[in-house]
C-alpha cells in the first residue's frame, strides 16, 4: 500500500480504476476515497459488471464509471465470466510487466 499512496501523490491527470467487477463495491470505494485526497483531476472507475445499486452509488463517488453489464438479476460477478479463476499476486504482477 505504501507504493501505491506514492504514486497517488502524484497524480495530477485522469485515473482510471479498473476491476473484474463490482459486487457490493467495497473494494473499489475504498480505492476512490484514496484517490479523493489526491491531486487527481479525474477519476474513471471501468468495471465489467455491477448490480444497479452500487453502480449508482459508485457514481457518487467518482467523476466516471464505466459498467459494460448492470444486470438487474445481479448473483455475482463471475455470473458473466466463463472463467473466473483467481489470478495470484505473483502472475497479476508478471502480466503488468509484459
């Protein structure tokens, strides 16, 4: 965490926030209220998929947000994957360095 508060200290530009999905959105409010004490002139959250409520209160919270899918009959996010496997901390990091 202590990286990433770096970094968003010097942000100035837009941010774009991107998730595998939103359920209840915990995670990704925690990361905008970061991001509110920032110096960020924008921020976008981009998410595949969301029930109708926390989208919209997601909404209030950033400038932007992206949701390919609002299902109204909303079970889970990986209803829309065909394979939602957990991806370890080790191959997200090797893929962000390809």
């Amino acid at each position: 965490m202590g990286s990433v508060a770096f970094l968003i200290r010097r942000l100035t530009a837009t941010v774009v926030v991107v998730d595998d999905g939103v359920a209840t959105g915990s995670t990704a409010r925690a990361c905008l209220s970061r991001l509110e004490a920032s110096d960020a002139d924008r921020v976008v959250l981009a998410v595949p998929v969301g029930p109708p409520d926390t989208i919209t209160a997601l909404e209030e919270q950033a400038d932007q947000v992206v949701c390919l899918e609002i299902p109204t009959g909303f079970r889970g996010v990986g209803q829309l994957y065909r394979d939602f496997t957990q991806v370890s901390d080790e191959e997200a990091m090797d893929y962000l360095e390809q």
